[in-house]
C-alpha cells in the first residue's frame, strides 16, 4: 500500500467523486519546468478535481474508460504517462471532446493496485500542463489526445520583488488559514509546503488545499502568468479566511446559546423537583395546559387551523415554563382564544328602525341617510355584507363617524373604530410576525377580540391620511381587507391562520378623496357629505347641541337658555366652518360661564341673546359680511372647495409698469399657477377684443395675490376669477361686490364644468353674495343645490355662462367695448 490509510491527511480520491484538496507526497521541485512540445496520451477525465504540476497524488480510477486508458498506458514499456482533464459537469457519465476543459496536466503513474470491484488504485506523479490539439477514440474506447505541452508561467525580472512579497504574504496567509481551519492541514503539509523555494510551487501546492470552485482552479492552471496565480491564490486564501472567520463567530455564538438553555433547563428542572418536594404547585403547570388544550378542541375553525394551533400547544407543553419561548407562545394561544371565531351579533335588519334612528341622531344628510337605507336594504334581501364598501366623504365635523356608529345601533352590532390617521406601519393592518420582540395582531385582530362577535360594523376613520415609508404601505395591506373576494381568508402574520372578515360591515371616512391611492380608491362607494347650511346649523344646535352640551355639564333644565338669533349670531360670527364643532365648542364655553355664574350665586339661570352675546363668548371673531365694502378695480370674489368645505376667496390683481410678465403669490399650487399663466396668454392674444391694445397690455407687468398665503390652494376652477381681476385692472371698471364665481377658462375662451358645487354655494350662503356664475355644463346640479343648499338659506341667484364674455357682462359695472383695430393709430397697433 502507497500511503498509510491511518494518516490524518491520505483521503481516498476517485474520477467520480475527488476531493479538492491533494496528500501531503512527493511534492518534489524537481519535476516543474517541462518545455513545449507534442504527445500523444490516453485520456483520463476527471469529476470535482484538479491536479497541478508538480503535485503526487493517489487517484481511485472507476469508470470503465478510465480504468481502459489508464492499463494501456501502464502496460506501455514506451511511456507510462496519461492526460488528466476535468470535465465542467461532473453529472455527465460519459464525457465527449466538448465536455471536457481545454487545459489538462500530463501525469506519469508510479504505481498502480487493482480492486475487487475492478476499479484501481493509482499513484501519480503530475509533470506539466498540455493542451489537447486533437482528440481521438483508441478502440473504440477511451479517448487519445495528440498533446502541445505548455510551459511553465513565468515573470520577468522587473516582477521579482512584486513575486517575493506576494510570496510572503501567501504563506502568512496560509498559516492563519491552518489555524482557522482547526489544524485540519497537518503540520508536516505546512513545513513541507514553508521549504518550497518556488514561488509558483507554494501556490499550487496551497491551492490544492482550499474549498473553492472547480472553475476557479481550471482558470489558476491555465494562467501563464505567475504574477496572476499568486494574485488569484491569494486572493481566494483571503476569502476562505473570511469565510473561516464567519463560521467560526456562528459555531462560538451557538455553543454559547447552548450552553446557555442547558443551564437554564438544568435549573428550572431542579426548581420543579423543590417546589415538588415541598409540596408546591405540583399540578399548576399540568392543570392550565389541559384547560388551554380543551379550548382550543372547542374552537370552531377549520381543521388545518386547528393543527396549527394545537402544533403550537405541543410545543409549549414540552417547553420550560420560565423559557422566554414559552411565554411568547402562551401570549400566542391566548390571542387564538380571544378571538371571537364563529360568534356572530343575531341582528336583524329593520328599514324602518334604521331609518328612525339615522333621522333622530342626524338632521339633513337626507342623501347620505337614503343611500344607507338602499344599502341595509340589499343586506336584509340578500342576508350578507358583501359589496362595495361605502366612503363617507366631507368636511370635518358633517357628522361622518357618528353616522357610523348610527348605522351599527339600527343594526345591533357592535361599533368598532380603526383611527387611520398618521399610520405609516404595513404591520399596522397585517400585525407583526412573532420572532419580533412584543410582537402583535394587527388593528383588524384586535378590533375583533374588542367586539367579540365577527360581525361589527368596522369604522376606517380618515383613511385618506395614510402615509408610507420604508416600513411598507398600510393601504395596500387594506386591499385585502376590503376584498370581498378576499377577506373571508384574510391572514394575520401573527395570527397566522385565516380568519373569515366577510360579515364585517366595513365603512370608511375621508376628508379628500383625491388623498386616496388609486387601487384602495377602486374599491370604495363613495358618498360625499356636504357641509349645512345656517338654517340646518341653527336645528341641530336647538334639536341636539345645546342639550347635549347642558347634560355634560351638569346644568339643569331651564338654567341655560339661548335665543335663535343669538345662535345665528355665533355661527356666522363665532365660527366659520361646515360642520359644527365649532358651534359646539362655542356653546360648551357659554355653558362653562353660565354654570360658574350659578355656582358662584350671581344668578339662578342665564339666557344668552343678541345684546349679552359679546359679555359670554367675547368679540366677534369673523365678520358676518365676508364681501368687500364697495366695488372695486381687480378684486374678484371666487368659489373655492377645500377637503375642508367651501370658502370664499378673493382675487387681487395690480399692474405696474414692465415688460408685461406675470407673478403670483399666495402659496399655490401647480394647476392654479398653470391656469392663472393660461388666462394670461389667453388676454394677451385677445387684447383689442377686451377694449385695450396690445402694446398697452405688453408694456404692464401683472401681479396675481390670493389672500390668506398661509393657506396652501389649488386647481383650475379660478381661472374665471383671474380672468375677471385681470380685465377690470386693464379696462377700469370695477367688479361687482356682490356676484361671485367659479370655473375653468380654456384657450378658447370657453367656460368649463368644475367640482364640489354643492359646497361652494354653501360658502356663498355664508356671505352676503347674492349672485353666483357657474358654468353652463354645471347646470345639472342646480336642482340638486336648490334641494339641498338653498331650501333654507337667502335667496342667491344662480347664473351659468358659457364663455368669458358672458362673465364679463354679468360681473362688470359696465360693459367692455372692444377696440376696431382698423382705426387705430399704426404706432399703437402690436
């Protein structure tokens, strides 16, 4: 036998399966520096390894070729030499010319020892690198290569520092490499391999040792370069390093944490067998796990899920009670049990119920109360929840939530509220996964555990002022949820079995639609809630407001008292909004002062009108009159609509002599500025038409404010405003002080449709305007707006205009003359 089977470093190589690394034999210097020149040698292929010049190594021979190629060159008195070639796939069994690498090494065999089971054993000596120049089969048989012998990488004299350095700093490397390595490499490799004086030796022979790719050690032998083998091999030591340092950092953190539970498992089991002796809690532990197992047998969920869970309840049961895997899964199991699976509100749709209960706690909304009823309506007929998701959409304080909650008492079911505002957080919705530290369900979860029953009426309050961030996107989490495809196998990622939200009645509220992602915003009905009008404002302060303020404040009947007027007073002087919690704010304050006034003695009961209304709530905060006192050159009252409600701005334009630019100031946005530099380019196209001349217009710069600066604003439909301040600044005549407007200009002059007309007439109604200009195509809404808006309110006139000469008409003190440009003066015409 040719090596010792006992040694640490033989290992038993084959043409199947080799090893990356050689033995530790017959490294002689001797054997490099074979010259060029050609050979013909039988061919030997081999899988997972590859031998460099200079190396002996045993070699285990199995495949009939192989064992074919290697006794006929063995048998040979002539020449005792074979080709060694790797093949790129060592899955291939039988290997042709293109599934072998181009670059191969001539080995001379020393000694070779057949097996039982036909294969052999072979000592090789490898003398040089060659080049297969031409590949034939002997017999039917094995292939035979006609080889070019390659030389020897070389470098030049000027590289010989670079090559001693490099020298160096491979065998510090591959001494650190040994270490790591947990002395795997024996010492006897590492001087042997120390002694070499060659440099390109010590980077073969250390290359041979190093658990790196096949394709890394064909590119190595193939290099002329000595230079580049050194810079590769070292290289590829500092890696493995690397690698060796990471492995051994996981091996020591893990032997750590090991040894670690043990102790703790030692302890509590000495724990237990004390507190047995003793006589405490011996059946505690045993008690509440048989308890936890025989709720969970009860849940009615579906049978995987109750695998699952009882999955997690068997390994609770093998764990110790003091392990902090433990506590998190007894949290886990107690949310299981919490929630109510299969428990459902038995509640019945009643129309006429519902529809008492809506018109007691909401006065108006008279749409919004009968598209609620048409929906409970197709949930009585078809006994499910499934549908659009309605979207109560409007400005703050319209009474959106606590139409909500109306809707869940007509129904019986319980009332829950996910405020949406500021969540950034996808795990928000979805919960967290449970190898988080504090981990949880979602909102959706805890809502449920909340409610108690599987089918409550869910409010997304705000779901407009989503936000995302690197943590993910909440409202794509929501789509799921609001699926009613979907939702009926929604998954928790802490829960992490599904749970049926198909009998949830979601509904949701928003302040601004446009807020809204577009795949969230597609699966919404959307309902728009207007803001009330005076009339409405002054009911719901008799009807709900002053008595529901006085029962939070302690105040008996008939202690607090406030006239018609004097509300009417605070809701156009006091407040300025759509809703009315500012109203309530403004009412709460006169109960605060009437109750303090009692407390102290100075009266038994205090009424609150007109004339006392200063003396309780202080000066007038808003005037009552919003319009200007008279009319004026280039301001323009304009209809605007916030996510806020409708609101009244003005329009202020001067010119100054210039070049004719354009400025614009009052924080607007994108399309306001694009629109106010249309309306511009649209006039100075069209100046003679509007009674002044080009030149006059071109010799002006004009300067576009909207007051309130603070107050960002956009959207198109000031155009018409603009327009409007513009011609009165260059034509000088006022603007009546009393007409208001709104609406898109085009390039042609044209007037276009607008948005949110229901809430700027409101604002109007607020004012002492008595005219309103709309567009043409806005005409269908006015009888939804007579309906609604101004049933109650003053009369306001309502006038629709096509054009831009139809608004100049209505809205000047006097009419424009347009100039004949045929009569003007040649230096005066553009």
């Amino acid at each position: 036998m040719f090596f010792d089977q006992n040694d640490d470093n033989s290992r038993k190589y084959n043409d199947v399966e080799n090893p990356d690394q050689s033995g530790d034999l017959c490294i002689e210097e001797d054997s490099m520096g074979v010259s060029g020149g050609e050979l013909m040698l039988p061919i030997i292929t081999l899988r997972n390894t590859i031998f460099f010049p200079g190396d002996c190594v045993p070699l285990l021979v199995g495949r009939a070729k192989s064992v074919d190629a290697l006794q006929f060159s063995y048998n040979s008195s002539r020449n005792k030499k074979v080709f060694l070639v790797a093949q790129p796939d060592e899955s291939v069994e039988e290997p042709d010319e293109e599934s072998m690498y181009r670059v191969g090494v001539v080995a001379y065999i020393l000694q070779v020892i057949k097996l039982p089971d036909s294969s052999i054993k072979t000592l090789l000596k490898i003398e040089s690198r060659a080049f297969p120049e031409k590949v034939s089969v002997e017999d039917n048989s094995f292939f035979v290569a006609k080889l070019k012998l390659l030389p020897d990488p070389t470098y030049s004299a000027e590289d010989e520092e670079n090559i001693y350095v490099l020298h160096t700093m491979i065998l510090k490397s591959f001494e650190a490499f040994v270490v790591l390595d947990d002395n795997k490499i024996s010492q006897d490799t590492l001087v042997s391999i120390n002694d070499l004086k060659d440099p390109l030796r010590v980077a073969y022979a250390i290359i041979m040792h190093l658990s790196i790719k096949q394709d890394e050690k064909q590119k190595i032998l193939s290099e002329d370069s000595v230079i580049s083998v050194m810079e590769t091999v070292y290289m590829l030591l500092q890696k493995s390093i690397k690698l060796l340092t990471i492995e051994k950092s996981i091996k020591d953190r893990i032997r750590s944490q090991m040894e670690t539970t043990q102790k703790t498992y030692y302890l509590n089991e000495q724990m237990k067998a004390i507190m047995k002796e003793l006589g405490e809690g011996e059946h505690v532990d045993a008690n509440d796990l048989s308890i936890l197992e025989k709720k969970v047998n009860a849940l009615k969920i579906d049978q995987e899920s109750k695998e699952k869970v009882l999955s997690e309840l068997s390994k609770l049961k093998i764990m110790s009670p003091m392990s902090a895997e433990a506590s998190v899964l007894r949290g886990y199991l107690d949310w299981i049990l919490d929630i109510p699976f299969e428990k459902y509100s038995k509640s019945e749709v009643n129309i006429e119920k519902a529809e008492e209960i809506l018109n007691k706690n909401h006065y108006g909304l008279e749409k919004v109360k009968e598209r609620i009823i048409e929906y409970l309506a197709v949930m009585k007929r078809t006994s499910k929840t499934q549908g659009s998701i309605i979207c109560l959409v409007g400005p703050p304080g319209v009474g959106k939530t606590s139409l909500v909650s109306s809707v869940a008492s007509a129904l019986d079911r319980p009332f829950v509220r996910m405020a949406l505002g500021g969540v950034r957080d996808e795990s928000e919705i979805r919960g967290h996964r449970r190898t988080y530290i504090g981990a949880l369900p979602g909102r959706i979860v805890q809502n449920l555990k909340k409610a108690k029953k599987m089918n409550p009426v869910f409010l997304l309050d705000e779901i407009d002022k989503i936000r995302s961030d690197y943590r993910g996107d909440p409202a794509f989490a929501l789509l799921e949820v609001l699926d009613p495809d979907h939702n009926h196998h929604f998954v928790d990622n802490y829960i992490e079995i599904s749970i049926d939200l198909s009998s949830v009645m979601f509904i949701a509220t928003a302040n601004d639609v446009s807020e809204i992602p577009r795949p969230l915003f597609d699966r919404l009905e959307i309902i728009y809630l207007p803001g009330y009008t005076e009339y409405e404002k002054l009911k719901i302060a008799r009807n709900h407001l002053i008595k529901s303020v006085g029962e939070e404040h302690g105040i008996a009947k008939g202690e607090l008292s406030i006239s018609d007027f004097a509300v009417k007073k605070i809701i156009n002087e006091y407040t300025k909004e759509s809703g009315v919690r500012g109203l309530r704010r403004e009412i709460a304050n006169l109960a605060r002062k009437a109750l303090t006034s009692i407390i102290r003695g100075k009266a038994e009961k205090l009424h609150v009108g007109t004339s006392n209304l200063s003396k309780y709530a202080g000066v007038s905060k808003f005037s009552s009159d919003d319009i200007v006192s008279e009319d004026l050159v280039g301001v323009v009252a304009g209809l605007a609509y916030t996510a806020y409600g409708g609101k009244i701005l003005y329009v202020e334009v001067v010119k100054t002599p210039g070049k004719g630019t354009l400025k614009y100031t009052g924080t607007l946005g994108d399309v306001m500025k694009e629109s106010i530099q249309m309306v511009h380019s649209y006039i100075g196209a069209n100046c003679m038409r509007f009674g002044f001349t080009t030149q006059y217009f071109k010799k002006h710069d004009v300067h576009v404010h909207v007051p309130e600066g603070a107050t960002p604003k956009d959207g198109p439909s000031a155009g018409v405003t603009v327009f409007t301040a513009i011609i009165s600044l260059f034509t000088d005549i006022p603007v009546k002080r009393s007409v208001a407007m709104t609406g898109e200009v085009s390039l042609r002059g044209q007037v276009m449709e607008i948005g949110g007309l229901k809430e700027k007439m409101l604002a109007a109604s607020r004012t002492n305007i008595d005219t309103v200009l709309i567009p043409k195509s806005n005409e269908k809404d006015i009888q939804e707006v007579e309906k609604y808006v101004l049933k109650h309110s003053r009369d306001i006139k309502i006038i629709t205009v096509g054009t831009v000469e139809d608004v100049m008409e209505i809205a000047l003190v006097k009419k424009v003359i347009s100039l004949d440009e045929d009569v003007l003066p040649d230096d005066t015409k553009s």
